[in-house]
C-alpha cells in the first residue's frame, strides 16, 4: 500500500440550479487522521464527498491529493488513485455472497489476462490466492467471517454496513471517504464501528474522512472537525472546540442555542 497524502480543497463550489449546495469550502486533511464532515440535513456533506469523488463537477475550486488534481481525474479512475468510499445507502450486490461482494473490492488490483487465465499458469493461481488472503484479513479484521458465504439480501442492516466498509477497505485504499457509517445502527453496533475505525487508522495507517451525525461516535473517532452548514464552513477545529462553537450550537438547534 501506498503511503497516506494530505487531501486538499480550496474554495469548493457547486451550484444546482441556483441553489449553493457547497459554497466556497476549504479544508485540508492531513495523513493518517480521522476528519469528520458534520452539518444539519442537507448542509452539503455528502455533496463534498461526490465531488471528491468526481460524481459532480464543481463550479470552482480544487481538489488535490498528494500532487494528484483530482479535477483532472476521471470518477472510474479515484480508487485507482487510493481512494475508497461507502455510501449513505448501502450500495452492494444483493445476490451475490458476502466473499463475492469483497472479492469486487480488489478490483483496482486486478491486471486480467484472459489467455493466461484460460490456461491456468501458476502465476494466476498464486495471484487468486492473494487476493484471497488480503479478503479474509479484511473479514478478520471486522470479525465478519460468518456471513462469508451468505448473499447479502439476507443479512441484517447492520452487517451490510459492515460488508460495505470491508468491500472498501479490500481495495486497500489511503484514503478512506465514509458517508454515515453509523447511520441506522444501534449503540453496541456504533461501539464496534469506533473500534474499527481507530484499527483502520492506526494498523492500516488510513486516513479516513468521514460524514456522521452521531456526535458520541465524533467526540471519540476524530482528530478534527469541520461543521457547515447551508454549504458553507461554520468551523473547524478539535471535536470539543465544535462542540462549544455557538455558531454550530445554533445551526443545529436554532436560535434558542
């Protein structure tokens, strides 16, 4: 795995007609710590994250990753670039296996060659097996190896949010891009999530960027703080900073805060 590189935005913007959805947003976010996105519904969080990802074109601003203009990348391409993301709606194969789903992960690390795969050489073999390996860390790691063979329509919620971080993680990205990992999950569920996390940032030196409406879960997970809100920064800061912002205090609870 390639080494960590800070993320870079300058004055993001994008409009969706006429409405600011993301209004003039800088951050940087720096290798290998936890930097949570916060704002009320429809604040412009998650619009940062499709930017990032190239889903949407800005209407000004940069994105850098490392030396990498992310601007200058298309979407098909960012995993290739070490990033990896999930979604605020789980986004899996309902059919296939919870093994099959990982295994799409490693797709990035994949070179195919059909001949040398139809003949079976030893080199394919040994390069199946890798990809295996690195899967089943990937289970282990989220102590999610007894839904290995199960499809993923018949598991609970709260383990498809699971398979759906393992499928990121197996494309052993740099940079991590979360969208509600707690979102829909119960306390003892949101506990393991926090574990989790700190293991992908200290054992696996991820840099993770997550939006999360679960304060509890930021206070404990993050290194850093931005709040928006109506698309544009509020504040930055340690997650007790944001918390006694009484700017942020009156985005999320009005002006009784």
């Amino acid at each position: 795995m390639s080494a960590p590189q800070m993320l870079s935005v300058r004055n993001l913007s994008i409009e969706f007609g006429g409405v600011h959805a993301v209004d003039n947003v800088s951050f940087d976010v720096q290798p290998g710590e936890v930097f949570a996105i916060i704002g009320p519904n429809g604040a412009g969080k998650s619009t940062i994250f499709n930017l990032i990802s190239r889903f949407y074109e800005p209407t000004a601003g940069s994105i850098f990753y490392g030396e990498h203009d992310l601007l200058e990348v298309p979407a098909h391409r960012i995993a290739r670039m070490g990033i990896g993301r999930t979604f605020q709606n789980i986004e899996l194969f309902e059919q296939a296996t919870v093994l099959q789903n990982l295994l799409v992960g490693r797709h990035r690390h994949m070179r195919p060659n059909p001949f040398l795969e139809f003949l079976f050489l030893p080199g394919v073999k040994k390069n199946e097996l890798e990809h295996r390996r690195k899967v089943e860390d990937v289970i282990d790691l989220l102590e999610i190896a007894r839904y290995r063979d199960q499809r993923i329509a018949d598991l609970p919620y709260g383990a498809r949010k699971n398979v759906e971080l393992a499928r990121a993680l197996c494309a052993e990205p740099t940079l991590l891009l979360l969208d509600e990992p707690a979102s829909g999950l119960n306390s003892e569920e949101t506990d393991d999530v926090s574990f989790w996390l700190e293991d992908i940032k200290h054992d696996l030196g991820v840099t993770i960027v997550m939006v999360e409406h679960d304060m509890n879960l930021v206070a404990r997970v993050a290194d850093r703080v931005l709040a928006i809100n109506d698309g544009k920064v509020i504040a930055i800061g340690t997650p007790d900073e944001i918390r006694d912002n009484v700017a942020v205090q009156h985005a999320y609870l009005g002006a009784a805060a």
